[in-house]
C-alpha cells in the first residue's frame, strides 16, 4: 500500500538504508560524495535515523558510461552481491530508502539487500536522486520488494540539487 504521508516521523526509531555512487556523474561531473549519501545525511541530521549504506562487492566503474553498462547487466542478470547484509530491522518503526535511479529501477544491490526481509509492520519513506526521471519506479518496486510494509509517497531530488535540498528534506520529514 502506498500512502501520502501526513505524520510526523522524526520521533520513530528510525534507519536510513541507501545506495550512492561517488565518481562521475551525469549531471555534475566528478563527486567525493554520492549524491543520495548527501541526502541520507540530510534525513540523519534531521531525525537522528541510524544510517546503513548498502554496497557493492564489486564497484561500478569511476566513468558514468562503463557504470551505466554496468547497472544494466545487474538489473537484467538479478545479480548484485553486497558487502554486508542489513542490520536486524525488527525494532525500527521508520526505515528510509533511497537510492539513484538506474534505468527506472533501484539499483540491484538494494533488491539484493532488501529481498527475503519481513517488512511487515514497517513503514517505508523512499527517496531519490534523479537528473530527470523523479521516483521512476521505485516506490512500486519497493512495494514488491519490502512485502508487508506500508509505502509512504516519496521524496525525489535532483542529483545537481542536493547541496541545496535541505529544507526539501526538511519539508517533506
């Protein structure tokens, strides 16, 4: 189910479990920090959430066109192998997703990370970095993802915008 979110959730247990990519981008060129990183951080400072970045054994090249080659074999082969599997979720009421959006999609690593998990009872806040295409897919896809979760209306932010998205966060928290 995916519904508007009219709640304050600043004062739930919360975690913060995300996906960035440093390196270059489509958007701004080369980054330290990946974009959805920054917004993860905003979400932390803002809440106090605990943060969980989802990584990749094998790490998407530094160039964006080999990277997004990349991400299209994951996302078409089902197979993204992660470095460490999350944290038990049992006793966090609010969990935060974000991710950029690859080809409309998450990128496989958070499939990979959030398949097989009992969400029932949880409630989930997606949110993205984009250059364009908004949530794309991804609040469905967490829904098919995260069974038993209640889905809240997402956030998106435009990957040139991060530094400046503060108070967007802040909003939509």
């Amino acid at each position: 189910m995916i519904l508007n979110s009219q709640e304050n959730y600043k004062d739930k247990k919360s975690i913060i479990i995300y996906f960035s990519r440093a390196n270059e981008n489509y958007a701004v060129g080369y980054i330290d920090k990946g974009n959805t990183e920054v917004i993860a951080e905003y979400i932390r400072d803002l809440t106090g959430a605990e943060l969980f970045k989802v990584e990749p054994k094998d790490k998407y090249a530094s160039d964006y066109k080999t990277c997004v080659r990349e991400a299209v074999e994951r996302i078409r082969s089902h197979n993204a192998p992660i470095v460490k599997e999350l944290p038990d979720l049992s006793s966090y009421e609010v969990i935060y997703i974000g991710s950029p959006v690859y080809c409309g999609k998450m990128p496989e690593e958070m499939v990979t990370a959030l398949k097989d998990r009992d969400f029932t009872g949880k409630i989930i806040r997606p949110f993205v970095t984009h250059e364009g295409s908004g949530l794309a897919n991804i609040p469905k896809e967490i829904k098919e993802v995260c069974k038993g979760a209640t889905v809240l209306d997402g956030l998106e932010v435009k990957g040139s915008t991060v530094n400046s998205a503060k108070d967007r966060v802040e909003s939509w928290i």
